[in-house]
C-alpha cells in the first residue's frame, strides 16, 4: 500500500513490524524501555537515554531540594494520541506538529530501541521491517474506530483470532485490557497509568469522556471486532 503523505496537523495511524515476525517486546523490562523510548525520542533534539536517564536522576534531586529549573529540553514532533505496544509490533496514534516529524520520531524510535533490545540479546542487525506502515485519519468516525482497534489489538494475546473465532471469554477479555499496562487505554478510563506518554484531550472530547472510551471498546469484545476491523479502518 502506497503511504500517503505526512502532513502537518494531519493525523495518522502508524504500525511498526518487527523484521520477519519476530517478537520485539519478550520482557517486562522490554515494554518499560518502549514506553519509555516512546517519550524520550519524541524530540527533534538529539537524545541519549543513557544521559537522560542521568539528567532525569539530578532533576528529581534538584525538585527534592524546592529547585524547579528543568535543564533538559523536549521539542515534540508529534502528539502521541494514543498507542499499544504488541509481543511483534506496535500501534500509534500520532498528529505530526513538526515538519517531517512522524519520520524523524519512527526512525529515532526505531533506532534507539533496536539498538537496546540488539545489546542486550546479542543480535545484530535491523529489528523493524524497513518502511512503517501509515493510514491518514480523515474523518471523526474512522479516528473514533482506529482508537477502538488500537486498544483491543492486545485481546489477540489471550485469544488469538477472535475476530474471526469469536471470543470464549469475554468478560474476561475487558478484565484483561482493564489490566493490560503496555498501551494508553488505561490512562484513557481514567487509571494512571503512563500519562505523560499520550496527549488524551482531543480524543477525550471528540469521542465523549472515559465512560463513553470504555463503553466503545467494550462494544468491540461484544461483537467480536466487527465494528472496526481492518478493512473499515483502512489496513487492509
């Protein structure tokens, strides 16, 4: 599928594959570095976490001591309005504020993840498939569904195929992404949970509150995925 061009102000749903299926996020401190890249790499300046893992450390020190001057400085290139991170791949909901700035946060995403998870596991090479896959957001319903597919993408883990096999469980597959840590979805029914990674106003008031985020995904495990399954959300 040809990806379309990134605008400013435009949103976008993003999916980043790990190379040939395999899994990317095998550990719990795996999902805590992507989240973690997730916000560090969204700045046009250039990041080392190991220096800002440095930098955060003084920072909460100078914040004990009643100092509040922050000496690090975030130049956002995009908003994060919403995101999941899955066992082989990962799902974001991203506004580009900044000229080329959802290429420029991709590759600084990729790159700085695939170098941790490369050091640690003693591989080599690329970690995500070459081009990121991009579908332009045009209208308040198809955003209203790619928000809902994002967030119940991780039932797949406890229930794999339910869209086409149905779910055995479903009481147990809401139980599952109430719990479900590694995406926005908590933070956006009102569990803090990694607030500081989304931007969660604008789909708030578009879509209708927590409640109204909770019912919708909800509505999803009901009718086993068929109110935005890949093709109404333009995946496929």
């Amino acid at each position: 599928m040809k990806r379309p061009k990134l605008v400013d102000g435009e949103i976008y749903h993003i999916v980043l594959r790990g190379v040939e299926q395999r899994q990317i996020f095998l550990d719990e401190t795996d999902h805590y570095r992507g989240i973690f890249s997730l916000f560090e790499f969204n700045n046009a300046n250039p990041v080392s976490i190991k220096e800002r893992r440095k930098d955060r450390f003084r920072f909460k020190r100078q914040i004990a001591r009643g100092l509040t001057s922050d000496n690090f400085e975030r130049i956002l290139l995009v908003e994060i309005l919403a995101f999941t991170l899955m066992p082989n791949h990962l799902h974001l909901l991203l506004r580009q504020i900044k000229s080329n700035g959802i290429s420029l946060f991709v590759q600084k995403l990729g790159t700085g993840y695939a170098s941790y998870f490369n050091r640690k596991y003693k591989r080599s090479g690329h970690l995500f498939q070459g081009r990121f896959h991009a579908v332009h957001v045009k209208t308040d319903e198809q955003l209203e569904r790619v928000f809902v597919y994002i967030h119940t993408n991780p039932v797949a883990i406890i229930e794999s195929k339910w869209k086409e096999r149905g779910i055995r469980n479903r009481a147990s597959a809401k139980y599952f992404l109430k719990n479900y840590r590694w995406s926005s979805y908590l933070d956006y029914i009102g569990k803090k949970n990694f607030s500081s990674v989304s931007e969660r106003k604008f789909l708030l008031k578009t879509i209708g509150g927590e409640k109204k985020c909770c019912d919708l995904i909800n509505q999803q495990i009901d009718y086993n995925g068929s109110y935005c399954d890949s093709e109404k959300i333009g995946l496929e």
